[in-house]
C-alpha cells in the first residue's frame, strides 16, 4: 500500500520553502514524481527514516520553468523537462552535450515527465537499497551489493566506501563537462554550487548522494557559456538500447587549435557513487592532437585505480573505451 501524505502545491519558491521546512524532515520536494513515487510504492528508507508526510509539488511553480539564454550562458528552471533540454534549438545548437545526454534519458514518456532537477537530485539505484534492504545507505551496517553472491554488476569501480552504489544521472557528467552550476534556495537564502560539489560520496554521507538538506530547493542550474559552441561528444553504454539506464557514459567538450587539444573537459557516470571529472585524463591530452595515440593514453588514465566489484568488471573495458572514443569523438 501506498502509505497516506498530505500534497501541498504552492506558487511561489519561497511558499514551497515554508512548508518544506514546518515538517523539515518529514517533507519531501516532488517534480516530475518518476523517482518519488516509486520511492513510495518501495518504502525503502522508511524503517529507520522519518516518513514524509508532506509532498510539495513544485508543479505550479512558474520561475521554475523555461530556459533562458545570453551571452553569459544559461539559466535552465529546475522544473524544464528532460525533452525541453533535449529539444531547445539553443541547447541542440551551442551545448551540445547537453541535449544529447537529455535525449538519451529512459523514454520519450519519462523524458516528458522527468525534470532537470529530478534527474541531477535522483538517488541510488542499487536493487537492495530499493528493495528495502536493511544497508549501510539505508541505515545498516551491511553493504549487500558487496557480497560473493551478491547481483553487482551495475555497481562502481571508483570512489567506494561501503556503500558501491554508482549515481545514475546521464544529465549530470554533460552539465561537470560545461563547468554548471546548481543554485539552491533554502531557509538560509540561496547557494551556487559547482555542479561537482553538488555531489558528495559515501565517505561524507553514506545516506545521500548530494548536498540537498530538508528544505532545500535547486531552483535553477546555470550553464556558463565558456564552453557553448565547442567539440562535444556525449555516448551512453546500457544493457539494452531501449530506455535503460546508462552502464557507463562519458561527455567531453573540447576546444582544438591547429589540431591540437588546447583545452578538454571530460566526465564520467555510472562508475562512482558521484558523477567524475576525469581531471587526469584532461591534463594528460591536453596539447596533443586527438588521435589514436592520444585517445589510448587518456583511455588508460581514465581507469588507473579501478577496483571493480565481482560482476562490475566489465566497466573498466568499457570505461576505458569510451573515453578513448570521447578523445576521438572531439576531432570530428
Ligand atoms: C523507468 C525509468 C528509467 C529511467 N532511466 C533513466 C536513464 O536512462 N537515465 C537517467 O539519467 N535517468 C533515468 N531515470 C531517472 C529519471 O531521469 C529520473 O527519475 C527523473 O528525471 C526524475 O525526475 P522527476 O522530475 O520525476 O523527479 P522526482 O521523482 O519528482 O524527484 C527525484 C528526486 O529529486 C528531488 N528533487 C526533484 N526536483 C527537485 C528540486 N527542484 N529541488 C530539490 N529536490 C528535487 C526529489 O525530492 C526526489 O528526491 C529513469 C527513471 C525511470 C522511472
């Protein structure tokens, strides 16, 4: 059974606010509700976590939506859908990587409903944490994806501390390649946060994949224009092509000068408990042509210190192969 919630739907960010912090921890931020609901249905956290019992939609919320551009950038409302980014001529135009990571997202009826928000905020997908086991995330002292006969192999290579969850969002390595920035309004006022400090692992806190705290609203992310209109290459490895999950994905952005890389963004999901930037494989083809030679050095880079789990070995292959196309997708 679904359990009972009271759905408040106000108007204005500062409402939404208001009520998220009269039941703080007993209150829940819903968008597009693709992950929320199914987060009901499963009542995963609810053994040891406060139960929600307020929902507040951000639906009705106007300055949450559109996307804006100028010379500076960006300026996409957290409630503009996964389609809208895929689709706005702009977006397709000067960023890329972006649209392209929006339109590799699950379904054309899940891209409709999903927000931005809702897919950079989104949490583990690891099967025993959603099917209510009693785990390190949610609450316990057991990873039990981390087992000899545990199913792992959508779990991470990099980044583990107990908990081997991966985050799943293909919009988020899209926005670290183009330097975002997710601002956050709370009862303290607003933050701008670096889309790569949004994320934070098990080492800080093995029960959330970001910085959001009860009461705390992403309004917007803001998308510098440093990179609009570069080289990009976004590619999304899944089980099956039909909307899935990426396995891993990799967006790189590039500026070439004379056929030689002057300057690359690159970020990985899928690998991590958070979205990476590969800082390393950065500085490493930085100055070379983006060749054979080069894509082999930063697909080796890429994958230095891998530690995969049982079934997860099969990343590392395809770690280092996308990233190697990544350097190869650039030069055309
Ligand atoms: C079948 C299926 C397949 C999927 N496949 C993919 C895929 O291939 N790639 C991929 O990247 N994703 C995939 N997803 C995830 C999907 O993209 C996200 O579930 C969706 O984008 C969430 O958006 P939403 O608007 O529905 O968010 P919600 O479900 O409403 O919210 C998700 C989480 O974000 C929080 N949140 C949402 N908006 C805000 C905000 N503005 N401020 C603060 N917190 C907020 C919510 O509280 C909740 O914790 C899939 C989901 C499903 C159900």
């Amino acid at each position: 059974m679904m359990p009972a919630f009271e759905l408040f739907q106000p108007s204005s960010v500062d409402e939404a606010i208001g009520v998220l912090r009269r039941y703080d921890k007993e209150s829940w931020v819903l968008a597009g509700g693709l992950d929320s609901l199914e987060w009901l249905k499963n009542r995963v956290e609810w053994p040891k976590a406060p139960y929600p019992r307020a929902m507040v939609s951000l639906e009705g919320i106007e300055e949450l939506r559109g996307i804006r551009s100028g010379p500076d950038g960006l300026e996409i409302g957290a409630m503009t859908t996964l389609s809208e980014l895929a689709e706005h001529p702009e977006v397709v135009d000067r960023y890329g990587v972006l649209a392209s990571a929006a339109g590799q997202v699950a379904s054309p009826q899940i891209r409709n409903q999903g927000t931005l928000g809702g897919n950079i905020a989104q949490d583990s997908r690891c099967w025993y944490y959603r099917g209510g086991f009693d785990c390190y995330r949610a609450g316990g002292n057991t990873c039990y994806a981390d087992t000899p006969t545990a199913m792992n192999h959508d779990h991470c290579l990099l980044g583990a501390d107990r908990c081997i969850t991966v985050n799943s969002s293909d919009v988020a390595p899209a926005l670290i390649a183009l330097d975002a920035r997710v601002v956050i309004r709370g009862p303290g006022g607003e933050d701008v946060v670096p889309i790569e400090r949004f994320y934070i692992g098990p080492g800080t806190d093995i029960t959330r994949m970001n910085v959001l705290e009860p009461g705390m609203v992403i309004t917007r992310v803001q998308v510098p224009g440093a990179w609009s209109g570069t080289r990009s290459y976004f590619e999304k490895a899944r089980h099956r092509q039909s909307w899935d999950f990426g396995a891993v994905n990799v967006a790189a952005v590039a500026r070439l000068s004379g056929g030689i890389i002057e300057g690359i963004r690159l970020a990985v999901n899928g690998v991590a408990p958070t979205p990476l930037r590969l800082t390393a494989v950065e500085e490493a083809v930085t100055g070379s042509p983006p060749d054979e030679e080069t894509a082999t050095i930063a697909g080796e880079t890429a994958i230095w210190g891998a530690r995969p789990v049982h079934y997860s070995d099969y990343k590392v292959t395809l770690l280092r192969n996308l990233v190697r196309r990544a350097i190869r997708g650039v030069a055309v």
